[in-house]
C-alpha cells in the first residue's frame, strides 16, 4: 500500500502549472507553483516543519513545549499541522489585518489566538513581534520561532522548493517571481536557482508600504517608506534576516487594488483559487512583461489558497468599499443602484428654511430639491444655506421660495455618466434622474467621484 505514515509527509511535490489567459499578452512561457496543495494550503508548511526539526536537533524545542510565533496565519497554519503530529501546544500571535477566515482556521486546528494592532512601531510592546518575544519570555518550556530571522526559513526553500523548480522545468527556468515577506521563500529559492544557473534572474514582488524596494536600490532603510497596507503575506517594516538581498535581482510594488483585482482574476479566469500575495504576484509580472522574451521560461509562486480570503478579496462589498471592485458606470441608472432603494427627500417651497436644516441633519444629505404641486421648482444645497445663515440667522424662519436656487437637471436614466458628469459643477452639485417606471433619484457629484474611484 501507498501510504503516508503522517500528514507532514505530504508536504511538497507541488504542481506546475501553465498560466493562458491572464498572461496571453507575455511572451514569455509563465507557470505557477500552486502552493495549496500542501496539506495546509500555503508554502509556509515545508519551512515550519523545517524550523521544528531543527529546534528539537538544537535542543530549543521540547517535548510537550509550547511553540509561539508572530504569524500572518500561513507560518501559523504549517507550524499547527506539525505541532499536533509531534505534540506540541502552538500559540500564533496575528496582526488585526489579517483575515478572519485564517484566524478561524488556527482555531480550529488547535492553536491559540492572540490579535496585535497593525498600525504600530515594530518596536512597540502591542506590536505582535514584541507581543510574541513577551510571551516566549513569561511561558516556561516555549520556544519562539522568529520566522523572520531563523534561517531554517530559507533552509527549506534551498533544499525543497529550489529543487522541484529546477526538476519540474528541466532546468530551462530562467526567471523567478514571488511575494516577499520573511524573505525566506525567495532567498531559498534563488540561492538554489542561481548555483544550478547564474543567469537565472530573481524577482521580488514588494507592496507600497513596505522598505523592501527602496533599501534594495539605495541602501537606506527609509522609515518614511512604511505606512499600512492591505496586501496580506509581503511587505514588511524591518529588514528579516532570511531577506538575502544579494540572491534577489529587482523588487518591484505593487499596490493593494491590483494585488486584489489580479487575485480575483486568477480565479475566474485560470481556476486558481488562491490568496492576494498571488494576485500580487501576477500584478508584478506583467508590471515587467517587457523585460521578458519568448525564449524566457518564468515561474511565478502562488503562497496560499483563497478560501483564507473568502471575506476580504472575494467579498463584492468589501471590494466596492475600498475601491477595489472594477465596475462599468455606464449611465446615470447605473450610478443610482448604489442607493436606488432610498426614497428621494424632498422640500415643499412654502417649508421654512428650518425645516430644510431638519432634514438635512435627519438623513445626511447635502442637497434637496424643492416642490411646489408636485414639480421640480427649486432646490437647496447645504453650502448656500450655511452662508446664508452667517449673513443672516433670522433666515431660518423664511419660506424656502423665498431663497430657493434654480431646479436641478432632469436627466433621463439611460443618459451616459460622462454627459451627466458634465451637468454637474460648482453652482449645480446634483441632477434629477428620472427612471421608465416615473420615479425619480437623485444623482450628486459625491454619486460620480464614487463610480469613478
């Protein structure tokens, strides 16, 4: 019988895997290295394991020890497959960007939980590399991994994933792209890569916020560099041991909404569910598709699998809020979905200027059109009320007829955005979209400058 004697030998043999569709503009032929099918769905399992042997030859480790590690949720993941085969207890301290779908999983698989704020110094005691150090000190028998600077990380990567690479291309791999992070992947990877052929180039996708490209090309750790992101996985703001600048050729960045877009992209298109470092990943590649020929073989590595970013990248609303979703705003119908199951607020022309500042307060709105039997005669913005006021408080008291400005435009909903957008400026901040069925929406310039985001 072929059969694994525990769930860690299962790790590695990944597949290679041919991109077609989101590459078809790049010469060059560009594979996958889909990471997700070790048994804990990332690339981080072949280093956790590795790092736990290590300690146990070291004497680090002990047995019935306690394993904690400052973890973007992968690291925490492999190290939780390793720590119930060789019984240990695991606590994985996560920063509060991570999503929860990773915290989730560790829990399931046993570990213990503890979230750190994100926007913090490295250095500060709620940052969760201090948070971890703490606790490797307090709990007796526990071992702290430091994934960032022990060099079991790209240890791994030399002895396992460096190998497939050159094995499952015939040696024909001429270039390397993936995430960086503790630096441990593409350091190992590159070290390996670069003895079997110098030539081969070594790439290292970065994210804006992050020090990793700027001190590569200058030498300077330029703290004024980091500031947070979403990206999940690469970037970071201290500089890992494990990151072996000299195997790494060039980093290039890519922002949060590409690394997003691209992830979705790989999915819907390729059949690759995986994680944002991979959308990254791609993003970057094409960034530098010129540098590549029809000669040159690239493989691209994907970390980890996108059920951990169910909520987050694959979450249509959590998309549209940041930005991130790329929607098609065609006409001013399209524009209106967003709130089209609100009713239209309305003034009556003989309300007083008070009642406007209600309902102003009331629904948080900036503009109103007015009515007089039932049309569109006048109309209110919050600016032209506000100075109206300054000059004048005892206005509040005044029908709105009295100080009403001219009607917004009535557009038709099937009105391109662009001719829309034209109507609206300094003196006129909205139009009145008028759908088949009769009914009417309003449309304002905060409505065009959100479709256009």
């Amino acid at each position: 019988m072929k059969v694994y004697n525990n769930i860690l030998e299962t790790i590695g043999n990944t597949p290679l895997v041919r991109l077609n569709k989101l590459t078809k503009g790049c010469k060059a032929t560009v594979l996958a290295k889909v990471e997700t099918t070790n048994p804990g769905n990332s690339v981080k399992d072949r280093m956790a394991v590795k790092m736990i042997e290590d300690a146990e030859k070291n004497g680090l480790l002990n047995p019935g020890g306690t394993i904690i590690e400052g973890t973007s949720g992968n690291t925490g993941m492999g190290l939780a497959l390793a720590a119930i085969v060789k019984g240990y207890k695991l606590i994985c301290v996560l920063n509060d960007k991570q999503s929860k779908e990773k915290m989730d999983i560790l829990r399931a698989v046993g570990a213990e939980v503890v979230v750190c704020p994100t926007a913090v110094e490295p250095t500060d005691p709620r940052s969760y590399y201090s948070v971890s150090k703490r606790l490797a000190n307090e709990i007796p028998n526990s071992w702290y991994v430091n994934q960032y600077d022990n060099l079991s990380n790209r240890i791994a990567h030399y002895e396992q994933t460096g190998p497939e690479i050159w094995e499952q291309t015939d040696g024909k791999v001429t270039h390397f792209i993936v995430g960086v992070g503790t630096g441990g992947t593409i350091s190992g990877v590159g070290k390996y890569l670069k003895e079997k052929n110098p030539n081969v180039k070594i790439w290292g996708i970065d994210t804006y916020g992050s020090v990793f490209k700027k001190y590569k090309e200058t030498g300077i750790f330029d703290e004024n560099e980091i500031y947070p992101y979403i990206t999940e996985g690469i970037g970071e703001d201290i500089l890992p041991a494990n990151v072996d600048f000299d195997v790494i050729d060039l980093f290039e960045k890519v922002t949060d909404k590409d690394a997003a877009v691209y992830t979705r992209r790989l999915a819907r298109e390729e059949g690759i569910f995986v994680g944002n470092s991979a959308g990254a990943a791609i993003g970057g590649l094409l960034q530098l598709q010129d540098q590549l020929t029809e000669d040159d073989v690239v493989v691209v590595l994907f970390h980890d699998h996108g059920s951990r970013y169910v909520g987050k990248i694959f979450n249509d609303d959590w998309m549209r809020e940041r930005g991130f979703l790329e929607e098609e705003f065609k006409t001013a119908e399209d524009v209106i979905a967003r709130h089209a199951d609100l009713p239209l607020v309305t003034l009556y022309s003989e309300e007083l200027v008070s009642h406007a500042i209600m309902k102003m307060r009331k629904y948080n709105i900036s503009q109103i059109p007015v009515l007089r039997d039932g049309e569109l005669v006048g109309s209110l913005n919050d600016s032209q009320v506000y100075q109206l006021l300054v000059d004048n408080p005892a206005l509040r008291d005044t029908p709105i007829s009295k100080i009403m400005q001219k009607p917004f435009p009535v557009v038709q909903a099937n009105a391109k955005l662009e001719d829309v957008a034209k109507l609206i400026n300094e003196q006129t901040p909205a139009v009145i979209v008028e759908r088949a069925n009769g009914d009417k929406k309003i449309l304002t310039r905060q409505d065009v400058i959100a479709s256009l985001a």
